[in-house]
C-alpha cells in the first residue's frame, strides 16, 4: 500500500517568509501577544528569585542558628519566619502571573487556530472540483486539522516559549555570574556537552517520531476503508484477511512507537545526568572551598552553604529552558512542514473564478449550447493538445437544447454524458470551444448566479448530517415548509417522511444509512425542486438506483415539473427517457446520433442497437 500523507511527516527548516505569513494570523491579537510576552518576561525575573531567597535564609538565619552565634535565637526565628513569608508570597505572585500567561496564549493559540482553519476552508469551497479529484479527502482533512493543530503548537509552545526560555538563561547566566563567577563557569562547563547531546538526540526523536506519524497515517487509512467498506468485507468473507492486513500496518506502528519510546527514554537520563554532573563539579569545588573556612566562620572564596545550595538550584533550573529551546525546534520544523502545505492549499490557483465584470442573468430562458467543445479532466491538457490525445473526454461536441427542451444523453459509460451536465454548472472550463447558456459563456455568468439557476439530481445522493427538512433545504431559512411539503408531494416522498417517527424533523444518520437507495433519490429529486422550483433542471442517472414502482412516482412527477423546462436527463435505462423531446446519443465523447426515440429506432443505428441490447437482456432476466 501506499504510504499515505508521506510527504506529511517531512520536516522543513526555518523559513522567513512562511514565518511572516504565520504572524499575519497573529497581527489581529497584537494586544494577547504583548500581553503573554510582558508575563513570561516576568516569570522568568521570578523564577530564580526563589533560589537566592533560600540562599538569605541559609547564610542570614539558619547557619547562625545552626552554630549558636551572631544575635539572639529569637530574632533569628524572626528573620526566617519573614523570609518564608516572602517566598510564600513570591509564589502567589508567581501563580498569577503563570495563571494570566496561560490564558493570554491559549485565547491566543485558539484565535488563530480558528481564523486559519476558516480560511483554509472558505479556500476549499471556492476549489474547482478537479482540485479534489486529484487530491484525497484524508490529506485535505489533515491540512484543517493537524497541520493547523502545529502552527498552534508553534504559536503557543514555540514563538512564546523562545522569547521566554531564551530570556530565562539569560537571567539565569547573569545571576549566577553576578553570585559567584567562578561556580558559574564550572556550572556552564557542561552546556556544551548537552548542546550536542540534546542536538543529537532531538535528530533521532525527530525522525522517529515522522515514522510514528507516518505509521498512524497508513493505519487510519486501513480503519477508514475498512469501516466504510464493511458491506464488501463481510459479502466477501474478508474478516480474516483485512485482520491480517490490519495487524501488519498495527504491528508496524507499534514498532515504530517503540523506537519513538526508547530513543525517549534515552534521551531524558542523559540530559538528567548531564544536569547532575554539573551539580557534582559545584558540591566538589564549593565543598573545597567551604571546608577551607576560617575559624571564625568567614569561608574563603566567598561561598556560603546558602551560595551552595542556590547554585545547585539555579544549574538545575537553568538545564529545564535548553530542553526547552529543544522542544521549540521541533514545533518550528513541524510548524514549517505545516504551514508550507497549508498556504499551498491557501495559493492554489482558482482555476474556476467569476471575471470581474461577470454577468447575471436577470430572465433567464434556459436555453444552452454547446459549441465545438473539446474537455478533458486533465488540467496539463490545453487547447494545443493534438486531437489523438486519449485524455480528451468530448471531442468537438456541438449541441444546442432550447429553452423547454428534454433532451436525454444516452451512451456506454465513459462516453461523456456526466461531463456534458458538469460543463453547463461549470463545474469544469473547456479547453477548447464555448458552453453558453442564453447565448453568454457560462465563463462570462457569475458562478453563483448560474448555479442557482440549475437543479442538479446525482446518482450518487449525498445528505447531510441534521433533519430531513434541513437536507431538503440545505439550511436556507428563506424556504418555507409549505414549499417543502409541495416538492415532496411532486416525488411522491411526502407520504413516507409523515410515516417517520418525527416527519419532516427526523434526524438522518450519517450517508442517510436508515433510507434506501430510492428514498434518497427522492428527497434528492425533492431538494433540487426546492431549490429551483422553475428553472434549469439537470438530471445525472437519477433513476438508475430505484425499482420499477418509484422510478414510475418519479416519471409522474418529471413530466409535471419538467414542462416548461429545460431538462437534461442521462439514463441508462432507455425507457425512462423514451418521452424526451430529443435524444443524443453520445459514443467515445462524440456525438453520433440525435433524434427522437422513434426516429432513431426506424434509423436502424447505434441506439437501435443498444436498444435492442437492453431488452434483449431485459427478456433474458424473465
């Protein structure tokens, strides 16, 4: 199988460019960015507060009470109860100040979080659809989920906790040198090793953990397909091997979540004991030097126990941002990763968009023609490719429906009756050639105007999580029920959704599992009547996937909604459009015959033949 989302997990290093437009998304919250930046500047100056509080208590209070001298034991009681007062009250501080820095960034993070994900999906709405025909539907969701989901993480854990983390060890380092220069030295000692260590391990984390996600990607696509195709596995008798398929991609992961854990759990002891062996260089020289003391308690080279102990505090703590610095990194690579293929779905082309002086067609007729029209889904085929090409779809397609017209597209499949039906929503450009509808190129009309105008019925019905009323509708609170109840009445469906536990407020699960195939394509007739109740109606097979009885509540209900309009009907079934005004018949994307059923029968031609074919076949089965 192929590995899905591959190109996913690939990292990226830092980029400028892609970092200004990130920051874009965060100009509109300039105050929560000041504000988060203004709180971690503080908790940094805080942080090591702690430490040199406990240094005062040790050399001012508890080592002369320890030894008996310096004052008296109450005023030495005193002093330390002062001072636990102020490290008590420090951390107040520092509880509000963590409090408020923890809002500001996650009100922050899930601001832009929220605009990016609405611009990325207001960009897929606009997409021409051949966008999604050679993009999968798990990448694009991966691009308004987890993509966003780590420029948050770099927003929130990388930008804030750089200026932060880097501003801590400066504080940090200064402090420490400002205490006792010589302890510091021997403290940053080890900073280079666990520069190199922390560098070499976040390598090998880093590419353990794209395989991990890589791996998490191939066992999401195996449980998607298997969940959506239960019905196959199980009409084949597929449990066993899609387990065995399964496990393999399960045991794949499970490897490499293994290699994420043990390169992890090398990585934490290290940096511990690198911690630890600059604790242990501090304890030695300061224990040197403080077993040097003179007899009157004065320690040679100026270090304390208090001095002491605030050092192996501040060494500890300043190991903590440089870990962190780490961490940042790796949310910047992923950040980058993410966000260059969030603004490639951001930039892609429109290759569909209405031309700034786009018209509206204020009466519109319905007439539609087609003129020497040459298509191919294929967007690297352009107006110059050689007439040979296989991937032409339509070759020289001329055709003109006037207004009221039935007209029906018959052929064998791939001859180019769907794309026939795209073409006039357009849905798709030509290449070559014009599609008009009342003698404007559709590429003149504006998008919207001109779909509104056309009711279109798949094969393939698609409903929408909510109500019935709301599938019907789609949400708009312009329609009345009464003009809902009428269209169902139309199809004849108006009699089953009453029988419903909850009429027209019945909730549809999800792909409208509880309805049968000609239920859907009811309410799917009932919907494009609703929402174009006397304008261009185009019909895709929409009675390939009924019995006999409803196919027959829908021709009943065609011929009345159908009068007056123009329709444009593909069928395979040849009885269902023998009342067309004209047929076409398509053959390998050209046009071979056109006619009335009769006419065409008495021709003697193509669709004679596929005629006599289908009942041929029709006879075989009784």
């Amino acid at each position: 199988m192929t590995r899905p989302d591959a190109a996913d997990a690939v990292q990226k290093g830092f980029d400028a460019q892609l970092t200004r437009r990130i920051l874009r998304y965060v100009r509109p919250y300039l105050g929560l960015v000041i504000g988060g930046v203004v709180l971690a500047l503080l908790i940094s100056l805080a942080s090591p507060l702690f430490a040199l509080i406990q240094r005062h208590a040790i050399d001012a209070y508890l080592s002369p009470l320890a030894q008996g001298r310096a004052g008296s034991r109450q005023a030495l009681l005193d002093g330390l109860t002062w001072t636990a007062m102020a490290y008590m009250g420090l951390k107040v501080v520092e509880f509000a100040l963590q409090y408020g820095f923890t809002l500001a960034i996650g009100y922050l993070g899930q601001n832009v979080l929220r605009d990016i994900r609405a611009d990325v999906f207001s960009k897929l709405q606009r997409l021409h659809l051949a966008y999604f025909d050679q993009n999968p539907v798990g990448r694009l969701i991966t691009r308004v989920t987890s993509d966003v989901d780590a420029i948050n993480q770099f927003i929130t854990g990388g930008l804030v906790s750089l200026i932060q983390s880097s501003f801590i060890i400066v504080v940090y380092v200064v402090i420490m040198l400002s205490v006792n220069w010589r302890l510091a030295l021997i403290s940053f000692s080890v900073l280079p090793v666990l520069f190199l260590t922390t560098n070499y391990f976040r390598t090998k984390l880093r590419d353990a953990f794209r395989e991990t996600r890589t791996q998490q990607a191939i066992v999401n696509s195996k449980l998607n397909e298997n969940i959506t195709g239960m019905l196959t596995v199980q009409l084949f008798g597929r449990q066993k091997r899609s387990a065995l398929d399964f496990n393999l991609s399960n045991r794949a992961l499970l490897s490499a979540n293994e290699n994420s854990v043990k390169w992890f759990s090398l990585f934490m002891p290290v940096v511990a004991v690198l911690g630890q062996v600059a604790v242990a260089l501090i304890l030695y020289f300061a224990a040197r030097q403080i077993l040097g003391a003179d007899a009157s308690g004065a320690v040679a080279g100026a270090i304390t126990v208090g001095t002491l102990f605030a050092f192996v505090q501040l060494s500890q703590q300043l190991f903590q941002p440089i870990q962190d610095l780490a961490d940042v990194f790796n949310n910047l690579q992923a950040a980058m990763a993410s966000s260059e293929r969030i603004f490639g779905v951001l930039d892609t082309e429109e290759a569909i968009q209405d031309k700034p002086d786009a018209k509206t067609l204020p009466h519109f007729e319905g007439r539609v023609d087609f003129e020497r029209v040459w298509f191919a889904y294929d967007q690297s085929v352009t107006a110059e490719t050689p007439d040979s090409d296989d991937r032409w779809i339509l070759r020289g397609i001329d055709l003109s429906i006037a207004p009221g017209e039935s007209v029906a597209l018959v052929g064998a499949t791939g001859a180019g009756k769907t794309s026939v039906t795209a073409l006039v929503s357009r849905f798709y450009d030509v290449q070559r050639g014009a599609v008009k509808v009342d003698g404007v190129d559709v590429r003149d009309l504006a998008q919207h105007d001109l779909r509104k105008h056309v009711g279109v019925v798949l094969q393939d019905v698609f409903l929408f999580a909510g109500t019935i009323e709301s599938n019907l509708t789609l949400n708009n609170p312009g329609i009345p029920h009464e003009r809902v109840v009428e269209a169902c009445r139309y199809v004849g469906v108006h009699d089953y959704i009453l029988g419903l536990e909850h009429g027209y407020q019945t909730e549809v699960r999800e792909r409208g599992a509880t309805l049968s195939t000609g239920q859907k394509q009811l309410l799917a007739f009932a919907r494009a009547l609703i929402q174009n109740p006397d304008i261009l109606l185009v019909l895709d097979e929409a009675t390939a996937n009924v019995d006999t009885e409803t196919e027959l509540r829908i021709q009943a209900a065609l011929e009345k909604v159908m009068r007056g309009r123009t329709s444009i009907i593909i069928a395979h079934r040849l009885s269902t459009i023998e009342h067309c005004d004209r047929i076409v018949v398509m053959r390998k994307g050209r046009i071979v015959e056109q006619g009335s059923h009769r006419q065409l029968l008495d021709k003697g031609g193509y669709y004679a033949r596929l005629h006599r074919l289908q009942y041929a076949q029709g006879d075989a089965a009784d």
